[in-house]
C-alpha cells in the first residue's frame, strides 16, 4: 500500500483485501513474522488499517476472499476439517468485532475438482460431502 500510494494510487470508496493465512495450520490470530511480517493476514490487520487511515482516511473494508484449504484432499497446504470450521468461526470474529470490515465472504462453497490445479477451501468437498465447515457456516450470526 505504501508504494502503491507513492506511485499516486487515487482515491478509493472501500479496500479491499484478500488476507489469506500462509499456512493452513495458522489460525486467523496468527501475526506474521520474520520475513512474513509485511504480509497482512487477520492477525495483524491494524497494520493495514493504519496504514489506510494515514494515507486515505477513515475507509472501510471489504474481505472479499478468505478461506483455508482442507486435508484431504490438499496434503501441501490444507488443514483438518475440524481446524477449518474453528478457524472459520475464529476469523468471522475478528471481522465482526472491527467496525470498519463490512464484508467477509468465505471463498468457495465447493471444493474445485482438479487438486493439483484448484482450491479446495469449500465447505462440501467437490463430491458434494458437507465438512463441519458448512454446519459452522450456517449457524454464523448474518447482519
């Protein structure tokens, strides 16, 4: 953001970002660190906020992905079905309490079929199967 303001990026109504955990065994609370640490996940998103508030005001914000892969059937990047739905409802929390997050959306319902080139962050696995995710999903608070 910082570069992108240098080099005269405009006014804007809403940002939005995509603040995707690195790794499927980082819940949302998780602060990125070391090398990581410009990467702005929920964890640490009052590094973003502050920076958008210094440079274009009090804007809201938009999540407009964010999911986290499961295993089966990603082995590289996928966490448990049961770590899925807990971090789901965990980061659904983090933006509800931010008055300034005006929308979450979670990115996908289905799991895309093609492992090796897809995402597979759904809440029923690409052969229709619910995971816990879809029940956590359902009993969110909507509004």
């Amino acid at each position: 953001l910082t570069a992108a303001h240098a080099a005269g990026m405009g006014p804007f109504d809403v940002y939005a970002h995509h603040p995707y955990p690195d790794l499927g065994s980082q819940p949302p609370s998780y602060v990125p660190k070391g090398k990581d640490k410009r990467r702005i996940e929920l964890g640490n998103w009052g590094v973003l906020q502050k920076l958008v508030t210094r440079y274009y005001g009090n804007k809201h914000f938009w999540i407009t992905e964010y999911g986290y892969q499961t295993n089966p059937p990603d082995k590289l990047f996928g966490t448990s079905y049961r770590n899925q739905a807990l971090f789901m409802k965990q980061a659904w929390l983090i933006a509800r309490k931010n008055p300034r997050i005006d929308m979450f959306l979670w990115f996908l319902v289905h799991d895309e079929a093609n492992v090796k080139t897809g995402w597979q962050s759904g809440l029923t696995t690409a052969a229709g199967k619910k995971k816990p995710a879809w029940n956590t999903f359902r009993n969110l608070p909507r509004g």
